[in-house]
C-alpha cells in the first residue's frame, strides 16, 4: 500500500516524543528524591530517607521503561539523520538520570548512620543545602534545554558545575580541619560522602547537556570544565 511507509513513520516519530517525554519526567522525578533526601539531611529525618530509597524503585522502572521502548523501536525501523542522533542520545539521558537517582539514595542511605542527634557543624551543612540548589537547578536546566533542543542553555550547565565543584573542595577542607573528636569527625567522613554523591548529581546534568548538544550539531564533545575542577 502506498501510504503504509508514511504510516509507520509517523508511528515511529510519535513513538519516540512519547519516549523522550518520559525520560524527561524522570528528571522531575528524581528531583522530587533530591529535595526530599536534602530535607531528611537537614533535620536528620531517617523516616524521610527511608522513603527516597523505597522510591528508587520508580526511577529504575522509568529507565527500563524506556531503554526497553528505545531497542524495541530500533528493531523495527532503523531511524535516519536526526531521529538516529535522538535515539542514540536518549539512551545515555535515561542513564544519566538513573544515575542521578542512585546518588539520591546514597546520601539517603548516610543519614542514619550518624544517628538520632548527631555532632553537625552548621557551615558544612549550609554548603551542602546549597550545592543541593545547584544540583537541583542544574537537572531541572538539563530538562530544559533538550526539550527545547537548546545548546546554549545546555552549556550553561558548566558555570553551575563549577560553584558545585567550588562547594565539594571546601566541605572538603573543613571536614580535615574539624577537630580530634571521633563522633564529629565520622560525621564530617560522612558529609564528604554526601558531597561527593551531589557533586555527581551535578556531574550527570552536564552530560545530559552533552546529548543536547549532540542531537543539535551531530558532533559529541565534552563542555570545558564539566566533570574538573576549575584551574586555580
């Protein structure tokens, strides 16, 4: 039939909006566990951070919803040009977000560990409510700029990078300097922990921008300073 080929095209095109569109929300997902997991760090909410790893659960049902809806679409068309560069990238973005998703669930899985009243230094707590900010501004940029297919939003995604790296150097530091007694130092070990695991937060909303990038100019390159730290 002579409009059978168009018909399956146009299958195929919606098919893979309603992929995208569910990667995407799963941003918004694992925003939601970033902010409920950064309120159970700050009042030491064990029941709070017990729900964010039971939510894992959802994020991973999301990749394996469409990493599975992905392949199946490769087998039966093969996509050209643009829709093969959309296929390719949405494969690493609904990893990336998973990944996001597995750091939510490692702080959430270090809160209990420093038990009902632990020895907090506020400084350092301060500076990771606002790397939390900055993580959680630079997924929600990620989203916006593939789905407005914006490269140069997507590039931005590198200035915030930098203040999350800046922040992760320095609880660094004052964790070392915190003092001789064991309970706040265990703490302080744990908080670099939690650093660490935003810092990748962070980290993975940069290579989301990197997909962006790809599917607007066809060509995959690093952003400068993305996954480092920035040159003294």
């Amino acid at each position: 039939m002579p409009g059978k080929p168009h018909r399956t095209r146009i299958q195929f095109q919606e098919e893979l909006a309603e992929l995208e569109s569910r990667a995407l929300g799963t941003i918004d997902v694992v925003v939601g566990q970033l902010d409920r997991v950064m309120e159970a760090l700050r009042h030491q909410d064990v029941e709070l951070a017990s729900f964010v790893i039971a939510d894992d659960d959802r994020v991973d049902g999301r990749y394996l919803e469409v990493h599975q809806g992905i392949l199946s679409l490769l087998a039966l068309q093969a996509p050209v040009a643009g829709d093969l560069r959309l296929v390719a990238a949405l494969l690493h973005v609904i990893k990336h977000v998973e990944r996001m998703g597995d750091q939510c669930v490692n702080i959430a899985k270090l809160i209990p560990l420093a038990g009902n009243e632990p020895p907090v230094r506020e400084e350092i707590l301060e500076k990771l409510m606002v790397m939390g900010q900055f993580a959680r501004s630079e997924a929600l940029q990620s989203k916006a700029s593939f789905e407005s297919r914006d490269a140069e939003l997507a590039r931005d995604l590198v200035r915030q990078d930098r203040e999350i790296n800046r922040l992760n150097r320095e609880i660094f530091q004052l964790a070392l300097a915190i003092g001789d007694d064991p309970d706040t130092r265990e703490w302080a070990m744990h908080m670099i922990l939690v650093a660490r695991a935003l810092e990748r937060v962070g980290d993975n909303a940069v290579d989301i921008g990197e997909q962006t990038a790809f599917v607007v100019t066809g060509l995959f390159r690093e952003f400068s300073d993305s996954s480092h730290p920035a040159a003294p």
